[in-house]
C-alpha cells in the first residue's frame, strides 16, 4: 500500500486474515478498529481479553474519548516480525481458522 508505513501493511494483511477488515492509517504511527464486543463490555474488556489470551496489547478506544467506545487501536512500533506474530495470535483469539 503506498503512502503508509510497511508495517500498517503487516498488520492490515494480517488483520485481515484474522477476518477483521482495517482501513490503511490516516497517520504514520496508529491505525484503529472496530472491535468484536465479544465480552459485551466495550473496548476497554475487549482489550484486557486480547493482552491476556492472545498476549497482544492495544489502546482501548474509550482512551480517546466517548467516540472511541467500540474501537481499538493498534500502535505501529513493532518490526514485521512481531506483527505477524500478533496478527497469527489475534486469529487464534478469534476463532478463525486457515
């Protein structure tokens, strides 16, 4: 993808295999998502479920203010290697299989 840095294009192809659709970051450093709400707790549940069993930090959305509720948002400060790692746990998190 042009115009982001090569490690949005990690994550986003990885992501995107996980079965979560990311739109390419508008800024160098960060790229958000809608989360699943699968603790039907909002962003900042979801978060804790993710650093715990998929060993993957995010920023909670509701951080950033009410509108942020539902999302999360990815720092782009890993090399390529640790993001395709993360991305291949967030799978597993999910449920996704292939």
């Amino acid at each position: 993808m042009r115009g982001i840095p090569e490690a949005a294009d990690v994550l986003i192809e990885g992501l995107a295999r996980a079965g979560w659709k990311v739109e390419p970051p508008r800024g160098p450093c960060s790229c958000g998502r809608r989360c699943r709400n699968a603790t039907g707790n909002g962003s900042l549940e979801f978060s804790k479920l993710l650093l715990e069993k998929a060993l993957v930090a995010v920023s909670p959305g509701v951080g950033f203010g009410p509108m942020g509720e539902g999302y999360v948002r990815f720092a782009l400060v890993e090399n390529e290697h640790r993001t395709r790692q993360a991305t291949r746990t967030i799978k597993q998190f999910l449920g996704r299989s292939s």
